[in-house]
C-alpha cells in the first residue's frame, strides 16, 4: 500500500528539468551545428539565439560540454554529422526530411528538428525534448525569442515592457561597465545585428554586435557566437574607443557619438575630421558641427590637408549610423520607459 501511494508523489515531485535516464552524452564535449539560415537578413532571425539556449540547456541537464557553430552556407553538416565530425545538428524540418540517413528528433517546435547519427542518442534527446517542450522554462524561453522586435512598430502602438531583447541582463551588465544607459546599448546591438546571434556581414563581421574576429582576438574572445562573449568583445572595444575622448571636454551624449563614429568608421578618420574640424575653427567636440564640414572631406582638396591622414572621407555612411542609432534608443527608451 505504501509503495502504491508513494510512486504518484515520486512522479509529481520530478522535476522537468529535461535531464535524460540514460548517459549518452554525460562526460562528453559534443559538437553541435545550428543550420538554420537565420540571419540578420532572414524570416527568423532569433531562431539561432534560442537554439543555443536551449543547447546549452541541454547539456547541463545531460551532464556534457558543448561547443556550439552556425552552419556557414558553403558548409554540408549533414555530411558532417553522418562522418562524426558533429554530434548534432539542428535544421528546419522540412530541410531534414529532404536528407537521407538522417535520425531526426521530435520536433521542438513548430518547424525545428535536431538529428544526431546513432539511435541512442535519439531516444535520449527525444526523451530530454518530450520533458522541455512541456515546461515552463521552455514556454517562457521561446517567448523571449518570438515577439515582435521592431522598436518603430513597437513604440508607434504605444508598447510599454521592462524587456527589450532576450539579451537584456547582459546588455544592462556591460552598458554599466561603460558607464552608458543600458538602453543605448542595446539601440547599438539592434543596429548592428537586430539582435540576431547568427549575424555575419560581408567584411565578416560576426554575432549581435558585429564583431571583426581580430578585435575579438585583441579582446581575447574565442566564440563570437556566443551572445556574452560577443557583447563584452564588443564593449571592451567601445571602452577603448571612449577613452580617446574621456579628456576632450566633451557633454556625455557627445561622447557617446563620437564612440560610436569610431565604432563604425574607425577612430583614425574620426580624428581626421576632428583634427580638420579643428583647422577651420568648428568645434571637434560636437557631432552635428563634425556632420556639416564632412561635405568638405569628399573633395579632392582635402588631400591637400596637413591635419587629414587617411585621405578622403564619405562619411555617409557613418552620419546615417549615428542617426539610426540615435533613433533606435529614443524609441526604446519609449518602449521600456523605465532605465
């Protein structure tokens, strides 16, 4: 009788905490390929991000390590995952059952699967997804990762949250580090990347702010997938950046677009058009004042000037990034009202 009446409480008292029976992957480093062409240019740009979440959840609860990249476009995991180069690769559903030899998991949600090679490994990671999917970690997690994040569209129907972006308690830790309103931080992320982790721009910049990887190697960062690490490259370059101008007697917001000049053109041509700025008395501590005498840097004269190093300087570019970002922390600072 007591055996009877105790196994209900043991089954109600077990957490869902996606731990599997079984120890496949327990004491291993697995390889895992999220391949789900989600960058900042596709239909689902946090998809990525939340994969890698739940990744990471995964191997805590299975007692493993793992290492986790984004399938580049040339690259075929599949191939990978069948030849045991990887151990798991996520793709969208409808990709995975145009593959043969694949085991593919339950889905997650409504589009992914996970497909690993051997069968034991699929009915431990089935058993671990039939235990997440129902949980309240999960539903809260996914979330995060779906809601609509056009901050335009957001502060137009008059949307008021404490949350931004999945990423916000990371946001808030480094913009303290840089002494900045969290909420112009994330303005920066979203412009560079609308908080995609899977970004990867055409200089091959990579991850939520678009981080060049030998500045991530300056900094010593080693996986600019991963959204902190990304965000601290990130900083400690915009720290370093800030410092050049920390003397200049610059107002607060001015320095913080100067910071973000030198963030997206450099800091060599921001000095040169402080520096020519300088020569025709315009004040180099004021952004706007900066904007009106770039026009002068297109010319061909401007070659011709002692205080310009790195020759002729569009600017256009830069002006708009200034102005965007700008724009963005005006709109979530509507959004989420309270710093």
């Amino acid at each position: 009788m007591l055996i009877i009446c105790a196994m209900p409480l043991l089954e109600s008292g077990r957490p869902l905490s996606g731990a599997s029976t079984t120890d496949v992957f327990a004491g291993q480093e697995i390889v895992c390929a999220i391949d789900l062409c989600d960058d900042m240019y596709g239909s689902h740009g946090l998809e990525t991000g939340f994969n890698y979440q739940l990744l990471n959840r995964f191997a805590h609860d299975n007692r493993c390590n793992v290492k986790i990249v984004s399938a580049g476009r040339k690259e075929n995991w599949k191939d990978s995952l069948a030849q045991g180069k990887v151990d798991i690769v996520i793709m969208h559903d409808a990709e995975a059952q145009e593959a043969e030899g694949l085991n593919l998991s339950r889905k997650i949600d409504e589009c992914t699967v996970w497909a690993v090679k051997e069968g034991d490994q699929l009915r431990q990671v089935n058993t671990w997804i039939s235990h997440i999917t129902s949980s309240e970690y999960f539903k809260t997690s996914k979330a995060s990762y779906t809601g609509t994040f056009n901050p335009y569209k957001r502060a137009d129907r008059g949307v008021v949250t404490k949350t931004l972006s999945p990423y916000d308690d990371i946001i808030r830790k480094y913009a303290s580090e840089l002494g900045w309103d969290w909420r112009m931080l994330a303005a920066v992320i979203y412009q560079e990347s609308k908080f995609s982790i899977n970004s990867t721009s055409h200089r091959g910049a990579k991850g939520l702010m678009q981080v060049m990887p030998q500045t991530a190697r300056y900094y010593e960062i080693d996986d600019l997938l991963d959204p902190e690490k990304n965000i601290k490259a990130g900083t400690s370059h915009l720290k370093r950046l800030q410092r050049l101008y920390a003397k200049s007697g610059m107002e607060s917001l001015e320095m913080v677009k100067f910071t973000l000049a030198a963030y997206n053109a450099g800091e060599g041509r921001v000095a040169d058009c402080r520096n020519f700025a300088e020569s025709r008395d315009v004040n180099k501590n004021v952004w706007d004042d900066i904007v009106n005498i770039i026009p002068l840097m297109r010319e061909d004269s401007i070659l011709e000037e002692e205080s310009v190093k790195l020759g002729k300087f569009e600017g256009y570019e830069t002006i708009a990034y200034i102005d965007s970002v700008m724009s963005l922390y005006e709109a979530f600072c509507r959004i989420c009202p309270q710093a």
